[in-house]
C-alpha cells in the first residue's frame, strides 16, 4: 500500500467524523433549545406558562363556584329549616284534638292554652240546653232560648264539618281575648266566624255570643234596607271617598265603607271631622296597620240622606266585643 493512500484514508475518515459526529444535522432544528433564532426559546417558556396559569385559574373558579354553590344550599336548608316550622299555624281539627288528653276546664288565667280554647270552642257548638250554654257562652242580654235557635241553623247542622283553627289573642277595648276561627259549611258554602274567649265578672272564661253571631240590632237587613233609621251593626269598616249629597263637604265629613260578612250591601258611613268618633276610627285603623278592621258602630241615617250613607254617631268598640263604655269616650 502506497503512504499516500493510506494518508489519504486517515484524512478522509477524520472529516467524514468531523462533519457527522454521530449527530443528525438535517434534524438539529428540531431538538429543544437548538437552532432557534435569538428570543425563540424565552417566548416557547413563556406560552407553556401561560397555559400552566390558564388551566390553573380555571381549576380554581371551578372549586370556588362549588364551594360557594354548596354553601348557598347550606344556607338555604337552615333557612327553611327555621322557616317551616314557623309557617305551619296551629291548626288542629276536632278529630285531632279527641285523640289528645288535656284539661276541658278553662284556666284562669289572661292566656289560654290553644288547644283547651279549640275544645271550649268545639264544645260549645254542640250545647243542647240552657244549662250548657251558661256555661260556655257570655250571653250578656242574649237569652239562652235565642243562642240554641242560632245553632240550629243550616249553618251549624254539619257538624262534622266544622273545622276550628287557632288564630291567637288581642287586646282591645281594655280586655285580653283570645281568639277561634270556626269554620262553618252552609248549602257547600264555606264560612267562617270568630270566636272570642274572654272573661265574666267570675274570671271564667266563655265565648262572647254576639261578636261569634255578628249580631245587629236591629238586624243589619233591616237597617240596610232602610226600615230602621238607627241601630248597633258590628261591620268591617275600610277608608273611603265618596262625598255627595247630605256628605258633599269633605272638610266637614270623613268617609267609611261598611260591611257586615252576612249580607252584600256596603254601606257608606260618616263621622265628623275632627270629633271623637273620627279620632277614634283612625286610630283604630293607624293600629290594624292595614286599611280594613272590625269595628262595632252605633250608625244614624239623616232623613235627607239616602238608604246607604250613614252617620257615625258612636265608636262603640274597636273590635266586635263590648265592654262596659264606650271605645270613643277615650278621645
């Protein structure tokens, strides 16, 4: 072999290992961080960070909407559980009431037990005798023979149809009462009545007869109709304003609207501005707090008037019961 062939050889294998050095040149442009232009490299760290970040914050509004989801619901159920109980009023039928034993005798005390008030109420609507009713009713001038015939009627004679609901207590006219609503079921007509529990001169407790009957003298057809010029009514009275006629002069009227739950006729009452009875409806009505109440009224209709404007000539009572003066007389 000739030297220079050999040399030649040397040469020729050293740059041929030079040139490739085990690495892929056509491919170098591939491989991280080689064969990038100047800032390349910086900006590829920058956009993985960026989608690093991104898929963070998404991460973390997705626990935090869950988190702040399920603490919404937590609130919610604590807020029905307080509520609930307090929406279901103390409603109990007869039927529940047989099942429970309790005392049938009323307390004497300013406060009744609302299931001994339901079983006074309950049983004060089946009395069948004159005896029975002294001892459940507060007649006052009522007679015992009027209270019997009064149960009797359509009105009363489902009995198992009555359903009693208790609907609290008052103060009104100087006396604490308590009060039942009895529901009643005339020719599949729904009603209802209040029953007040108050007290006799003996501190026992009795349910008032003429607040439970509405009752009018005279009846409240008869005034409506205008056969009587006066009576005693126990209605529900609103604000009103309809001045015409006798009542032209709203300076010198304040107009009412009255109703009694027994018949439709509304009836437009009158009292004089600035006169007790007119202090007397507007804190009556300053007090319910709404723009209706129970009122009991002595009402007067002029002979020039027609047959549905009245005067108010006496607040009797600020609610249905009656005590011994009248509700006007404090102002």
């Amino acid at each position: 072999m000739k030297p220079e062939s050999a040399g030649q050889t040397t040469r020729m294998q050293q740059e041929e290992s030079s040139t490739n050095d085990g690495l892929d040149v056509d491919n170098m442009g591939k491989i991280y961080g080689v064969g990038w232009a100047k800032g390349e490299k910086r900006k590829r760290n920058r956009t993985g960070n960026i989608k690093f970040i991104h898929r963070r914050r998404v991460f973390n509004f997705a626990w935090s909407t869950l988190l702040g989801l399920a603490a919404v619901g937590m609130l919610i159920t604590l807020f029905f559980a307080w509520l609930l109980p307090r929406m279901q009023r103390e409603r109990i039928t007869a039927k529940a009431i047989e099942s429970q034993p309790m005392v049938l005798e009323m307390p004497e005390v300013s406060r009744v037990d609302p299931r001994a008030g339901i079983r006074w109420v309950e049983l004060a609507m089946q009395v069948s005798s004159p005896g029975e009713v002294a001892k459940y009713f507060y007649k006052g001038e009522t007679k015992a023979e009027e209270i019997l015939q009064f149960l009797k009627t359509k009105e009363f004679t489902h009995g198992s149809s009555l359903e009693y609901e208790w609907t609290g207590n008052l103060d009104a006219n100087n006396m604490l009462m308590d009060l039942v609503t009895v529901y009643t079921l005339e020719d599949t007509v729904r009603r209802e009545r209040l029953a007040f529990l108050r007290q006799d001169d003996q501190q026992e407790w009795k349910l008032d007869f003429d607040s439970f009957a509405r009752k009018c003298e005279p009846s409240w057809q008869d005034f409506a109709s205008g056969k009587a010029s006066e009576a005693l009514i126990r209605v529900h009275i609103a604000e009103d304003n309809f001045y015409n006629g006798f009542f032209s002069d709203e300076q010198q009227w304040v107009c009412y609207s009255i109703a009694n739950p027994d018949h439709p006729a509304i009836i437009q009452a009158y009292c004089r501005a600035s006169s007790p009875q007119d202090h007397a409806l507007k804190w009556i009505m300053k007090k319910n707090n709404m723009k209706r109440a129970r009122v009991s009224l002595r009402v007067e209709r002029p002979a020039l008037a027609p047959v549905r404007q009245v005067i108010v000539a006496e607040v009797v009572a600020e609610d249905w019961v009656i005590g011994t003066k009248n509700f006007d007389t404090n102002f």
